[in-house]
C-alpha cells in the first residue's frame, strides 16, 4: 500500500524538479508575486478624493476625518454639515468616496461602544473601490478604537455603503493601519490556492494524454492508492510554498502574528486538501488540458473574487454571497486574517477548520469515486 | 509490401518440438465479447480462445478493432456484452486480479519519457509489490537481455524509438505475469529490431508466458501458434497460419489478408 504511494511521490518529485519551467513556476513566480501584487494592491490605488459629511461635529468625528487625511489613502477635499453639494461632488469627480457622520456618533460611541457610519464609493473601478472600502473601515475602525481606548472601553463601528454596493461589516483590528498587514496574508492564501489548484488539475489530464496513466491502470494499483500519490507530493509541495510565502510575508511585508503560527500552518495544511482536492477532482473528469484550464480558471476567478481578499463579501449580491458560503478560500482568508491579524486562537477558527477538514475528506472521495481505471 | 525479416524467422519454440496439445488450459477465454461507442460497433462479439505458452496472433486493417478487444481484455476498457476469462479470472468482475497477472505493452509508447530506465523501473516495480532486492535483480536481467544495462540512468526521451519499446516490453514483464499483451510493438522499428523483438518473444513463450501480439507485418504473423483476422470488428478467420491459408485457399497470409480486407483486390 504505502510503498506503491511513495513511489508515485518520487516518481512527482523527479518529474517536478526535472522540468526547469514547473520549478520555476513553484517556486520562484509565487514569491514574485507576492512581492509585486502587495506592493500594487497598496500603492496603486492614489489618495481618493473623500468628502466627509459631519452632521456630528464633535472632536471624535474630527480625529475619525484627520485619522482618514493623514493614512495616505485618502484625500479629505471638503467636510460639510450637509448633504448639499454632495452629488456633485460625485459627478465632478471632485470625490471618489463619501463618509457620512451621523450627529449621534460620538455619543453612541462613548455609550455603547459601537456606532455607525456610512460610506460610498464611486463603484466605477470595482477593485478600487474594495480597495477603499476596506481601507476606510480599517482607518474608521482605529480612529474609534483609540478613543474609546483613551477612555478605557472597546470599540466597534459598522460602516454602512450607500447604493450601488451595499455595505455591514464590522472592523478589523488593525493598529498600525498598515494596509499590507490586511492584504498580504489574503494574497498569501490566494497565490497558494492559484498554484495548488492549478498543477494538480492538470496533473492527472496531462497523463491522460500522454497515455501514461493507461500503463498505471493496467497494474492493480487501487484508485486511493493512485490519488493519494497525486495529492501527497503537490500538498508538499504547495505546503512548502505557503511556508516560503509566510516567511516573505513575515520577513519583507512584516505582517503580524499576533496569533499561533503552527495554528496557520495546521489550518493550510487542511484547507490544501481541499483545493488540490478540488483540483483533482476536475482532473479526473476532464479529458484534455484546455479543458481543465478552462474550468479552473473559471473557479478561481469565483473562489478568490468571492473571497473577501479584494472586496468585503458584505458588499456583494445576495447570490455572490450564496456561492461565498461554499467558497473554501473564503474561510482560510478568514483563519488567516483572524490568527495573524486579530490575534484569535482555536476558540474563534476551530469550528471553521473543522468544516473545511469536513470539505476536505468529501472532495477526496468525490475524486477517488470519479477516477475509473477501466473506461466505460 | 512489407519487408520481409533479413533470416529465416527464429524457430517457434513449439513448432520446432510439437504443437501445444489442444488439451493444454486456457489462458485467455474471450466469449462473445463485443463493443460499442455510441452507434458504431467497434468490437462484435468475438469468440476465441488462447491456450497458456501459445504466442497468439492478432491482425487487421487500422481501426479493425485489435486495440478495443485487447483493452477490453486488460481491464482497461468496459465489454458492451461478453465475457472473458483471462489468467483464469473473470475480467468483467475482477478486473485487479486480473492485472496483477497481466503484463501490457500500449501500442502508444506508455513509460514516462522524462524518467530514466531505472526510474521507470523502480516505480513499476513498487506498484507490482517487488521488493527492492527483487526489482534490482529483474531490471539487471531484463536490461541486460536488451542491452540496456548500460543506459539505465539515461531518460528515457533520449533513447530510441527501438530500445524505447525494448524497454516498454521489458517493463511489461517485469512482475512475471502469466499473459503478455503486446500491442503493435513493432510498430516503427527497423527489420533488424523487429527480429530481436520476435527473439524476444519466443524466449517469453518458452518461458511459459503467454503472449498475444497485435501487429500489421504478415510476415511477423508467420510466428505466431495461432492468430485471427480481424474485419471490421468481427473475428474473420483463425487458426494456425497453415490452416488459415488452407481455409481462404491462399498461399501466403498476404494474400490471405488482401483476400479479407480488400476482396476485391484480391481477385
Ligand atoms: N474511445 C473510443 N470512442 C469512439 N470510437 C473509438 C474509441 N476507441 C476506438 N474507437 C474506434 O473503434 C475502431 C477500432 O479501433 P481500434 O483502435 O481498436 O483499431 P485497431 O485495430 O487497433 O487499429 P490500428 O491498427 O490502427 O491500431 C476505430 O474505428 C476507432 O475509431
Ligand atoms: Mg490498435
């Protein structure tokens, strides 16, 4: 049993570090991007030209709107009593995105601790504009954070978006207002998914038509036996390039970990099982390689766009979020951000990886009951 | 039309004492087995039987159906109908055992060409359960006999077209199976090749092994104990080729295959 595994485990490594072009895709591209894609997801994005309506003109709301000036991310070209003037300011561009203050915010704030605010965005650049979103509620976020902090109490905000992009989410706690801090573990867990899912898909087409897999189904090789030999070497492998990217992200971009770093790695080596095993589930339908190409781009384009990485889940459509509710990338994004970021432990994610070790053992047995030996 | 093999053909190893008595069991067992893809009916119903130690022909026109029916037999491929008994086991119903008895050569080149010999090797000698004492020993045996112990740690895309299918067939015999299947295993090589391939084959045959040989040289066809013509999906003729050219009234199997494929040729 385990020894026919461990021979199909050579037989992917060999064949993997052979091929200078699959090395390089493993190992180095990742890194690469990592490296660009944080730095564009946080310079790219100008300052933002941001009108704030302060019906609440107290000095919380004052250091909410200096807090929003001066993180770099926006631009504060007016504040207003009012609503008047606001439209235009829209139509003449002169804003990409408006807060609104309501006059009760402070009080509510000091008395409850929690207290709204609305915000909308020029939703003509959708990346941009998650982009903005989610920077406006971290910065929001902090701001009453530090003040109820000053006064000895804990703080959260609900930022509500006007229409088109219909916003409820509750802040990250992010003190640095380190943008990167966000983005970077979300980039993390998407350039491991876009690799894992990518080779193991192909993995099991590609011998299909080079006829090589007709020389493994001829031997009394089981389908476990053949699928566990498929999965085993890419979990390493994209394993090691979690670890890779950990390290770059810890070391280069320094994000936080707050929480427990085995408890990350614990969680990736369970959500892994169910990409590749997603993965090789589509490997095992398709019949050639543009096929699997094909469809896996078109999961990863749902996985990552409905993942909450580029744009709060929140803010999207009642349908895009029925589909986010089986999105396994959507809750390791969220291990993630809650381990390293908020610091949270077993208590916060346990449930979450527990349903995503449920996802895991079912995608595998999915694949290993569509994989025929004899073709019917 | 092909060329004939630069000697005379390597004595069989039964011919040459006596041919397998008609009594001896049977090693593959093919009843009415039949295959369908859609409409079109690739294998119909063939009936035919090959006894252990008999070196057993397969022929036919492209697209006759001499693939289909061997991978049906293997396990590689659902029968639409029929039954086959191959290594004394049923191939619809257990189809693992029947393979851990089987050895196979594709008639597509089937080894991973960016592994060396002896990778090749090692995997499928795990797979087949071989110790590693066991696989060294047999890959020392199998390579030696193909002149490729010295090109063990070559990849395999390096080597050619001729040791490339030496080495395929040698790994087919790697876990010593009862039944061979070679399917077109000549195909493309040169004369000189082709003749050490049907040396070979015999010296499997001798062995105890049987082998059942797909190919398109009638000359090659001429070794075989037995073999079939098969048309169309259909078993047209068989026999020993003595008797298949007594039944069509031909001379040579040329002619009794241009009599089956293209009658109107023929005449
Ligand atoms: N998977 C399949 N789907 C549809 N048709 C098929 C399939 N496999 C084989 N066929 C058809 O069945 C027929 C028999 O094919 P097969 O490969 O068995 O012929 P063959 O005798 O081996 O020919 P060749 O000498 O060219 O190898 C051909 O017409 C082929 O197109
Ligand atoms: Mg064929």
């Amino acid at each position: 049993m385990w020894r026919a595994i461990r021979a199909l485990v050579q037989k992917e490594f060999l064949q993997v570090f052979r091929d200078p072009a699959t090395a390089v895709q493993v190992f180095v591209i990742p890194v690469i991007q990592l490296l660009i894609l944080s730095n564009a997801a946080t310079f790219d994005v100008p300052r933002a030209g941001l009108l704030v309506v302060d019906e609440d003109r107290s000095t919380v709301s004052a250091q909410v709107i200096d807090r929003l000036d001066g993180s770099g991310r926006f631009r504060v070209v007016g504040v207003t009593p009012t609503e008047a003037g606001v439209e235009q300011a829209f139509l003449d561009r002169e804003a990409r995105a408006v807060l609104r203050i309501p006059h009760d915010f402070a009080r509510d704030l000091e008395r409850t601790g929690t207290a709204s605010v609305s915000f909308s965005v020029d939703a003509e650049d959708g990346a941009a504009a998650g982009i903005l979103q989610t920077a406006a509620m971290a910065i929001i976020g902090d701001a009453a954070r530090a003040v109820q902090l000053s006064r000895g109490g804990a703080a959260a905000v609900t930022v509500r978006a006007s229409p088109p992009v219909e916003v409820r989410g509750t802040l990250w706690f992010n003190p640095t207002r380190n943008y990167k801090h966000f983005m970077v573990p979300g980039l993390l867990v998407s350039l491991t998914s876009i690799i894992g899912l990518l080779i193991t898909s192909q993995s099991i087409v590609r011998e299909k038509e080079l006829g090589t897999i007709e020389q493994l189904n001829v031997t009394p090789l089981t389908r476990t036996q053949f699928l566990a030999g498929k999965l085993l070497p890419f979990w390493i492998l994209a394993m090691v390039i979690f670890s890779i990217g950990m390290t770059v992200g810890v070391f280069v971009f320094d994000i936080p970990t707050r929480g427990s770093v085995p408890l990350v790695f614990a969680s990736a080596a369970i959500y892994l099982v169910v990409v590749l095993g997603i993965g090789l589930f589509i490997s095992t339908i398709a019949r050639t390689q543009q096929q699997v190409m094909f469809v896996a781009f078109f999961l990863l384009l749902l996985f990552l766009l409905l993942s909450g990485i580029f744009t709060p889940l929140e803010s999207a459509p009642q349908w895009a979020q029925w589909i986010a509710a089986a999105n396994p990338v959507k809750y390791f994004v969220f291990i993630m951000r809650t381990v390293l970021v908020r610091g949270g432990g077993l208590a916060e994610v346990g449930s979450t990886m527990a349903g995503l070790a449920v996802a895991g053992v079912a995608v595998m047995t999915l694949a290993v009951r569509q994989y025929h030996k004899r073709s019917e | 039309m092909n060329a004939p093999p630069d000697k005379a053909p390597p004595a069989s190893p039964h011919t040459a004492s006596a041919p397998l008595a008609d009594s001896a069991p049977l090693a593959i067992d093919a009843r009415g087995l039949t295959r369908r893809f859609g409409d079109f009916t690739a294998v119909n119903a063939i009936t035919f039987d090959v006894r252990q130690g008999e070196v057993f022909g397969f022929l036919g026109a492209n697209g006759a159906g001499k693939t289909t029916a061997m991978r049906m037999l293997i396990g590689l491929l659902e029968p639409t109908e029929g039954s086959a008994i191959v290594a004394g086991v049923d191939v619809v119903h257990d189809a693992d055992a029947v393979r851990r008895r089987i050895g196979y050569m594709s008639q597509r080149f089937s080894l991973y060409d960016d592994l060396t010999v002896q990778e090749n090797i090692r995997l499928f000698g795990a797979i087949y359960g071989l110790s590693d004492a066991r696989i060294a020993e047999r890959s020392e045996v199998l390579l030696a006999r193909i002149g490729l112990l010295e090109s063990r740690k070559e990849l395999v895309r390096r080597l050619p077209l001729g040791w490339r299918q030496q080495l395929a067939f040698s790994v087919a015999l790697l876990h010593e199976p009862q039944v061979l299947f070679l399917d077109e295993p000549t195909g493309g090589v040169d004369p000189i090749t082709r003749r050490v391939f049907w040396e070979l084959i015999y010296e499997t045959a001798a062995a105890g092994t049987t082998v059942l040989v797909t190919t398109h040289y009638l000359d090659e066809a001429e070794y075989c104990d037995r073999l079939t013509i098969m048309v169309d999906g259909s078993i047209a003729v068989a026999g020993s080729p003595g008797e298949v050219k007594r039944a069509l009234g031909v001379t040579t199997l040329d002619e009794a295959f241009l009599h089956l494929t293209r009658p109107a040729a023929a005449t």
